[in-house]
C-alpha cells in the first residue's frame, strides 16, 4: 500500500497524485490528446448553439404559441418582422417592399409571406415572414437574412428585420463581440497579476494550463452536444468566465501548498502527493460544490436555464479533471523549476503571510468592532436591493446600431408604440365575440386587428399601450372567456419573468442545502457550515444592492459610457444567485478546511484562526483579485446583459473574499470558539468523513508553532 510522508497510509486525492507523478509523460500526452481534438471543435461552438431557449415551459403563452402553430403555422411570435419605412406614396417604397417579399420567400426556414400590412398614413409597411422552424432555426434565418435586408435600403427608405428571432440574432452577434473584446482585455491583465501574485514565470503559467484545458475541452464539448439538442449560446459565455477563474483559484491553491512543501524538504513526488492529499481535497469539495449549485438551476421550466449550467459543468469538470491529474504530473516534473523566472516584487504569494497572521491576531483580540464594521457596510449596501425591478431585456438593451432595435422604433413610429409589443389571443369560434368584447373594453389595448379564422379557431391581434404592459396582460387574462389562451412575444416575456420569480425561493433553498452538506462532509461541524453559508447570503444581497443603483437607477451610466434599462434583468437574481454562491464556496473551503485541520491538530481555537489566515489569507487576495479583473472586462463591452453578468459578480467576489471570508467569518468563529468544530455523535455516524484528517505532515513544525502547518 502506497504510504503518505507521515508515514499512513495515503488519501485517495494522494495515491491519485503520485500516480499522475508517476507516469506525467502518459498523463501529458492524454490530455494533449484531449485538448487538441476538443480544441479543434471550440472555434465552431457558437455556430451550433441556440439563441433561443427563453421561454416558460408549460406557461399560457407557449401554449398559445402552440396552438397558433397548430391552426395557423408560422404565425407565432418567431415569425420574422421586416419594417420598410419611407415617404408616402412614393413609388420606391411598393417596389422595395416587393424586393423585400422576394428575399424572404427565398430562405427555407420561411414557410410563407401574407399580404404586407400598410401603416394608416401609408409610410410603412411590415412583411411578415411566416415561421417555418423552431424558434432557434429562426433565429439562424434572421441571422442570414439582417444583412441582405437591410442592403435594399435606398434613399428615403429603410428597411429593418426586427422582432424576437431578429433581436436574439442581434444579441448574440454583439455577445460574441463583447466576449472576443473580453478576452483581449483580459489575457494581458490577467497574466499580469499571476505574474504578481506567484513571483516566478514558471509558476504563472500554470493557470493558463488549467484555464486553457477547460476552455477548449468545454469549447469542443458543447459543439458536440450542440448536434443532438438545443443548448443556449449563454452556455458558451459563462463556460468561458468560470474556466478562467477556477482554473485561476485551483492552481493558486494547488501551487502554493506544493511551494509550502518542497519548502519543508520533500521531494518533488512527496511534495505532490501531500499537495493533493490535503490541498487537493479542497479543489474537489470546491468544484463539487460548484456542480450542486449548477443542478438547482436546472430546476427553472426555462430552457436556457437548463442548458446553461451544462456549458459551465463542462469547464468546472475539465478543469478540475485536469487540476487532479495534469496538474500534479506537471509539479511533479517542474520540482523546484516551479520557482524559476523569479520575479522579484513584494506581496507574491507564498506559503504565509505575516501581514495575515497579525489580521487574525487582531481578529481575535477585538472581534465585534470589526465585526459590526462588515456588517454595517454590508448592510448598507443591500439595503437598495430592496426596491429591486426587475424584466426581460427587449431590442432597446442592444447598441443604437443594432438593426432589430432601429426595426422596432420604425414600427412604433407607424403603428403606435405598443405595436411591439402585439398580442395574440387564441380563442375557439363560440367565444370569439366574447374576447374581442373583452379586448376593446379594456383601457391598456388601443386597437384590435381583423379576426382571422381556422378550422373553428379564431386568432384576435391586439395592440396594447406600452405603458402598464405587464398589468395589462394579467388583467386581460381575467377578462377573456375560459379557455382562451393569450400569447406573443409580451405574454412569453411576462411568463417567463413569473417562472424565474417563482423559482428563486426554491434554487435559493437547494444551492444552500447542497451547500451546507457538502462543508458538512468535509468539515464535520454543523455550526461551522451553517454560518459559512448563511453568510454568502449577505454578499449576494449587498452585489444586488449596487446593481439596482448602477443597472436600475443608472448612477454611473455617464460614466461607464451606458444607458441603463431601469430594471435588472430577470433572470439575474436567480441565475447569479448560483453563480455567486458557488464561487464563494473556493475561498470557503480554502479557509475554513485550513483552520479546522489546525484545530484538530491543536485543539487551540485562536492557533487555528490566525494559522488558517496566514496560510491561505494571501491565497484569497490573490485569487479574488485576478476573478475580479475578469470579470469586469466583461463590463466594459457588449449588451447591457454581459455588462450585469461582469458587474454583479466581480461586486460580489469582491465583497465576499474580503468583508466575509478574510473579516466576519473569522470574526463568528472567533465569537463561537471551539463551539464552531462541535459534531453531535449522532451526525457524525451519518456523515461520510471527508475531512482533512489528523495526521502531520513531514517537514511541518510540532503543534504550538505559529507556521503555517496546516496539512491543506
């Protein structure tokens, strides 16, 4: 049986790791393997997703969508809209609206173009090309066409392709540009501070190593998936973001506790067995975490949201995959090469710090001051999350440029500014009379079109004032006779913001369930893991707090160079929730894994805190600070939407790796004391023991020392 340097019989994480030492040339040539025939597929990943997805399953609107497909195909609310805008009676415009029926006739995902619908002043017209596809099929066909359309504008006349299929086209144009931009930003910055960070050269590329096997590996899985279901070009976004900041965090990790024990004269091999036995167990927990947090969200009836969390699942695996086996063959081979390209400037990460250990110390010795200070800031800071709006994104969250956007003013100017926003009501022969009544009495619809009928069913099209839009559709909903289904692209906007709101109550209680027996399991103190995650509420709450002052109220959108929504999309609190949560779980794990071993290795709670800070205090900086710069060049480019992503999250690591993990956790460990390890012995027969164990590793001062010895 393989031993540990201790002299017991090693982990699994550790066997795992001295084996990966022990054959790093096969383990290399695997994952090039790897990387190179995923890698080959990545470039193409955007070209088999989907920019459709968001939608409530099973809501009234995609039922009504259904049975308007059902009796009059291609009418739903993917059918493409094309705006032609000029002067009236000018014989130009008929013209350009036939050459505009003709370019939509010619695409097969077109099944059919009705007579054109002319504005009452004779201006404009709208072409209607009917859905001959899924919604995501539509939204390729808008994304073929935008450009061919828009090139027979002429002199006086405009001509725009606008409505959901089109603006989803549009968004994803401007996604991928903003994520191309991102990582131009980015790469640079980044290298930059893992250079600061690690001190040496050798040592900074080893997140590259990491990131770039989950980037591609995720890359090339999603357009494999891509063939066989429908997975949400978002999936592609955020597959990116979470390969660049756990890889970041696992090998800052990993590589400071390997420094920490070659530094006590183990060797290479040694050194990385104990690393994974100890470090690497804090890697996995992380990552496992990440994944629960991931599966609440699949518990959303939004299709998107489902398939999201697939793309990050995918790096979070390759990454860790290649952070339990590439990782450690590297180390293994680099020994201590890993120290070459030394670059000599202060506050590199190494296996203490000073600074960290008089923080806990002084932590210790006054804990409510600086206690009531955190929760004070915090407070303070998710006190405006409060009055919290929040909506779906329309054309208006794209760039001026943006041609869906430009269509749907063009439309609102010729047919009123609800024309948008149309609804749609599917409604059996007998009751037809009855909703149109229904309709005209209500005082948010300005119009109602011509009834058109098939086959007993009739569809009612309504216009409706763009103010009070969201009341309108829930009252009209009571007003219409039973059985009538209401529908169009307002109607599947409101559902699905009912679905989200509905659902965060219950991904909230799973991701901080999942949560809780996961630090549970490694930690074997209940008291421990419930303040740990109690607490990531607090800088969720303060993240979404500054996002209703920076995205609702617009306090800074001079200068950040934006025009604010006067809401908060939707699907942000839920989603980021998830995210935020399972970020926050790497500097949790880090921390309190640390301080737990030194505690059962001590029995002394004020020696545990202040060793568990200087061991991993620079750690947490180091790693928070590089997330934090990622993130937010996600900010500077693109569509509002990857602008919240890059704000709420960098906002919220920053907030929880400094006022939480590096100042209130200590501090309620501090007020708890030897309580926080408390483990009934009825829960400790139940839980599975994942801990860190007890034994010493070689090389590491006796207990009482105030090194950094903690076996993570």
């Amino acid at each position: 049986m393989q031993q540990s340097t201790a002299g017991q019989p090693a982990s699994r994480l550790g066997r795992l790791g001295g084996w990966a030492a022990d054959h790093s040339r096969a383990v290399a040539i695997v994952w090039l393997g790897i990387v190179i025939a995923l890698g080959a597929l990545a470039p193409f990943a955007d070209r088999a997703l989907s920019g459709a997805g968001w939608e409530a399953v099973g809501s009234e609107s995609v039922a009504a969508r259904s049975a308007l497909e059902a009796r009059f195909p291609g009418a739903g609310s993917y059918a493409l809209s094309v705006v032609v805008a000029g002067r009236r009676d000018d014989p130009a415009l008929r013209a350009t609206v036939a050459r505009v029926v003709t370019v939509l006739r010619s695409d097969d995902a077109v099944s059919g173009v009705p007579v054109p619908q002319r504005s009452r002043d004779g201006s404009s017209a709208v072409v209607l090309g009917l859905a001959g596809g899924r919604p995501d099929e539509m939204v390729e066909a808008a994304g073929r066409l935008k450009s061919r359309l828009t090139r027979l504008s002429a002199d006086g006349i405009a001509v725009r392709l606008t409505g959901p299929a089109a603006m989803w086209s549009d968004f994803n144009a401007e996604n991928k540009a903003a994520m191309l931009k991102s990582e131009l930003l980015s790469w640079p910055l980044t290298l930059v501070l893992l250079v600061f960070a690690f001190g040496t050269l050798v040592a900074a590329g080893l997140p590259l190593l990491l990131t770039m096997a989950g980037l591609l590996g995720a890359g090339g899985s999603l357009f494999i998936l891509g063939q066989f279901a429908d997975v949400s070009i978002w999936a592609m976004n955020f597959a990116m973001m979470f390969a660049i900041a756990l890889g970041i965090d696992y090998a800052l990790f990993i590589v400071v506790r390997f420094r920490s024990a070659l530094a006590a004269g183990l060797s290479p091999r040694e050194a990385t067995t104990v690393t994974m036995a100890t470090a690497g167990k804090a890697v996995l927990v992380s990552g496992l975490t990440v994944i629960a947090a991931l599966l609440a969200l699949t518990l959303v009836p939004v299709p998107a949201f489902r398939t999201v969390p697939i793309g990050i699942g995918l790096a979070v695996t390759m990454v860790l995959a290649a952070t339990l086996t590439l990782l450690p063959a590297v180390l293994a081979r680099l020994g201590d090469r890993i120290n070459g390209g030394r670059v000599r400037m202060r506050g590199a990460v190494d296996h203490r710090s000073e600074r960290f250990a008089v923080w806990g110390a002084r932590l210790w010795a006054r804990p409510l001051p600086y206690g009531t200070a955190a929760i004070a800031i915090l407070l303070a800071l998710a006190a405006p999350a409060l009055g919290l709006r929040t909506g779906m994104p329309t054309a208006a969250a794209l760039g001026a440029d943006a041609g869906s956007r430009q269509g749907q003013e063009l439309l609102e100017r010729a047919f009123g500014n609800g024309a948008a926003s149309a609804l749609q009501i599917v409604v059996r022969e007998p009751d037809a009379a009855a909703a149109r009544s229904a309709l005209e009495r209500d005082r948010g619809i300005t119009a109602v079109a011509p009834v058109e009928r098939s086959h007993g069913v009739v569809l009612l099209t309504a216009i409706p004032d763009a103010a009070g839009l969201n009341a309108t559709i829930d009252r009209v909903r009571d007003e219409l006779p039973p059985g009538a289904l209401l529908g169009g692209p307002a109607a599947e906007t409101r559902d699905l913001e009912r679905a989200l709101a509905s659902r965060l109550p219950i991904v909230v209680g799973v991701a901080l369930g999942l949560g809780f027996l996961l630090l549970l399991a490694l930690l074997r103190a209940p008291i421990a893991a419930a303040a740990a995650v109690a607490m990531s509420l607090l800088a969720t709450a303060a993240a979404f707090g500054v996002a209703r002052l920076v995205f609702q109220e617009g306090v800074l959108d001079h200068l950040l160079g934006w025009e604010s929504q006067g809401f908060v999309d939707a699907w942000a609190p839920i989603f980021f929730f998830a995210l935020i949560f399972a970020l926050a779980m790497d500097y949790t794990v880090f921390l309190l894994a640390t301080v737990k071993a030194v505690f059962d290795r001590t029995g002394d709670a004020r020696q545990a805190l202040v060793e568990g800070l200087t061991g991993t205090g620079r750690v947490i900086n180091a790693a928070a600070g590089v997330m934090v710069v990622v993130f937010m060049t996600f900010a500077l480019a693109g569509p509002i939407a990857p602008r919240e992503m890059g704000v709420i999250l960098a906002v919220a690591v920053l907030l929880d790796a400094t006022l939480i993990r590096l100042l209130l956790q200590p501090v309620v460990l501090r007020l708890l004391g030897a309580r926080a390890w408390w483990m009934p012995a009825w829960l400790d027969r139940l839980v599975p023991d994942v801990g860190p164990g007890h034994e010493q590793p070689v090389g590491e001062p006796a207990p009482g020392q105030l090194e950094p010895s903690s076996r993570w």
